[in-house]
C-alpha cells in the first residue's frame, strides 16, 4: 500500500503546505479523486475508503458553512486525506483545521499543481510501487529457490525486457541501520518522477529489495565496461543519488544474464561484509573466507547451534559480568593470536588465555578442542554476519 507521507515526496508535492492533520501522514491512498459541484450534489457516494481528495471547494465558495458539510461526509467516507487549491479560500476555518487534527486526517493546502497532474503522478506511483513489491518477490525467488535457465530467463525479463548479455549487480544499503526502509522507496519514487524518461536507460534497472536498493547493469559483449566502482558512482551521480549514505556491495562481472541469481547473491554477500568491515564498497571477489561462510546462514542446523554457543557464552557474562563473548570475538577477528587480542581488549595474555579455557570448558559439548580456534573463527563470524 501507499502512505501520504510517500506521496509528498513526489516533485509535484514540492510547494503543498500542511496545515492539519499531520498525525495522520502515515494513512494508506488507494485512489486519488476530485471532489467539485457535481460531486457533493451526489451524495459523495463515488468516494471511498482510503480516496486522498483534491478539490477546490468550488462548491462552497458562496456559502463556507458548506465546507464543513463535506468535511463531515468526507470523514464518514474513511477518506484518507485532502489537498486543496486556494483559489477560492487562501485559509480554512480553525474549525476544519481542529476537525482534521481530531480524525486525523491529513490536510493540505496548495496553489500551483493542476489537479489532473496530481492525480496521474500518484497513479504512476501506486503502479511503481507495485512493480517494486513484484520485482522485490521475484529477486527473493531466484536467490531463495533452485531455479531452471527458462525460470532465470523469465524473471529476467520481467524485471527488464532489455537486459543484454552481461551483467553487473549493485546492492546498496544504509550505513546508518537505523534508517527506515521506507527512505529506499522515497528515493525509488523520485527517481521515477525526475523525468529522465528522454534518455535511453534501458541497460539500467533500479529495484527495491528488503530495506537496500539493488541495481543491474547489463551490456553487451563488445562493450568495454568502467571499473565497477566507477560505473556505479557514475549510476549514483546521474540519478542524484549520495554515494556517501551508502554501503555497496558489488558482484562479479557475469557474462550471461542466466546468472542473474549469482550475481544477485554476490552483491548481497559483498553488501553484508561491507558494512561488517565499515568499507565504502567492496566487491564479492575480496570476500575471501566469508565468500564460503556466507551461505552457511541459510543453513538452519548451523544457525540453531550458534545460537546455542552463543547464548551459553551470554549466560555466564550476564552471571559473572565476564567477557568471554566479547574475548571471542577479539580471538577471531585477530586470526587466534593472543598478543593481538590482548591489546585490543587491553588485558593481560594470560587473562586471554584464562577467558579462552573458560569457553572451551563451556562449548565443550559442540566444539572439538583439538579445532577450537578453526570453530571459533567459524561461529563468530556466523555470529557476526547475523547480527551486524
């Protein structure tokens, strides 16, 4: 579903003023209709639930008490909100005002915009924001499914029927984790309205998936193709997009689009060990030993016995507020030597020592000693690549 609060970022929405209602932004549009002369002398019965209304208020222009009467029978309707053009009032009563903060409903006032193009804008994102939650489906299909070449091919296709032979994926993600998904469809929803239709863009799709924004680039064979990194920011660049909010991940160079689903994967993973590293960019060829440790998060054995180790440790820190989690963590990250870890935690090496006796000790059932620092390596990172 669409939000208000995904509607006005759209251009057309630039110069629309909130004048009430603004606990009421995050309401659900499922059309955009025009209330005039015609309409109110109906009844209002072509409005329903979730309509965003735009009007003039033509209607009442000789008589304002009017105003509140279709407030009254518009609020009856579940609208879920109005925009209305100052032509005839550059103000509205602080009843109406009060009427919209108590049901909540967006109010807005506005002058410019005809209301034809309004209409059509918000359609055309209603129908994008449909085709992001179908792309979207269809990424996870590829990557989550064992799929035959047709089945690849397809999907393909429907994401762009203009796919060429080969093909690069970009992943990009927030580095601030705490930013809301909704921002990736915000910058979707403007990219889609800033009228870049004039130029051939064909070999270049930009889709939301999960709370990163992936994109492809295809080319054919006899093209000679820009170090990634710099055809990505060059992507970035040319649809206004801040290079420096992001983490990207970049897959191989894969000379079939029949292996979309691996390069989809790539830049996942690379996305993921990115953002773990605190890197800009990083390409799914340095992955290195997380390129093998990745798809050990899809197996659900594994996942259930780190949690286990894991929860065991968290246990005996919270009970002898210890560090054995944290000194594991250290002990991976350093490739097992103690110097290392010592002076990162700033402890004594025999205290290190102390603390990795005690885990052993603890995780004896579910780790061989005699591969303990290879188990832990593998676990902690596991540990790692789950929670980061």
């Amino acid at each position: 579903m669409l939000q208000i609060n995904e509607v006005i970022n759209l251009t057309i929405f630039r110069n629309f003023r909130l004048v009430a209602g603004k606990n009421g932004l995050n309401r659900e549009i499922t059309n955009v209709d025009i209330l005039e002369y015609e309409w109110f002398n109906d009844g209002f019965e072509v409005f329903h639930e979730g309509d965003f209304i735009i009007t003039s208020l033509f209607f009442a222009k000789d008589n304002q008490k009017l105003i509140e009467k279709s407030f009254i029978r518009l609020i009856e309707k579940k609208i879920s909100g109005i925009a209305i053009k100052t032509i005839f009032f550059k103000e509205l009563p602080p009843e109406i005002l009060k009427m919209a903060d108590d049901n909540q409903i967006p109010l807005f006032l506005f002058s410019s915009a005809y209301m034809e193009d309004i209409i059509i804008a918000v359609n055309e994102l209603l129908k994008s924001k449909q085709k992001y939650l179908l792309f979207e489906e269809k990424i996870h299909d590829l990557i989550d499914r064992s799929n035959s070449r047709e089945k690849i091919a397809s999907s393909a296709h429907e994401i762009n029927s203009h796919f060429k032979n080969n093909v690069i994926t970009f992943y990009l993600t927030f580095y601030d984790k705490t930013v809301s998904p909704r921002e990736i469809t915000n910058y979707l929803n403007r990219l889609f309205y800033k009228q870049y239709r004039s130029t051939d863009l064909s070999n270049i799709s930009l889709v939301k998936y999960k709370a990163g924004l992936m994109i492809f680039y295809t080319f054919p064979d006899n093209e000679k193709c820009d170090n990634d990194i710099h055809l990505c920011k060059r992507i970035l660049r040319y649809f206004d997009i801040p290079l420096n909010l992001f983490c990207i991940g970049i897959s191989n160079r894969h000379k079939t689009f029949m292996q979309l689903d691996i390069s989809i994967q790539e830049s996942i993973y690379a996305d993921k060990i990115c953002y773990i590293k605190q890197k800009k960019y990083l390409y799914y060829s340095g992955l290195g030993i997380y390129s093998y440790l990745m798809p050990l998060m899809k197996e659900r054995s594994i996942q259930t016995q780190v949690d286990i180790m894991i929860n065991i440790l968290l246990e005996y820190d919270q009970k002898y507020t210890s560090n054995l989690l944290k000194t594991l963590l250290a002990y991976a990250k350093n490739n097992g030597e103690i110097s290392k870890t010592a002076a990162e935690l700033f402890q004594h090496p025999n205290t290190i020592r102390y603390r990795l006796q005690k885990a052993k000790d603890l995780l004896a059932p579910y780790l061989d000693e005699k591969n303990f620092y290879e188990y832990i390596f593998i676990f902690m990172n596991l540990y790692l690549l789950k929670t980061g």
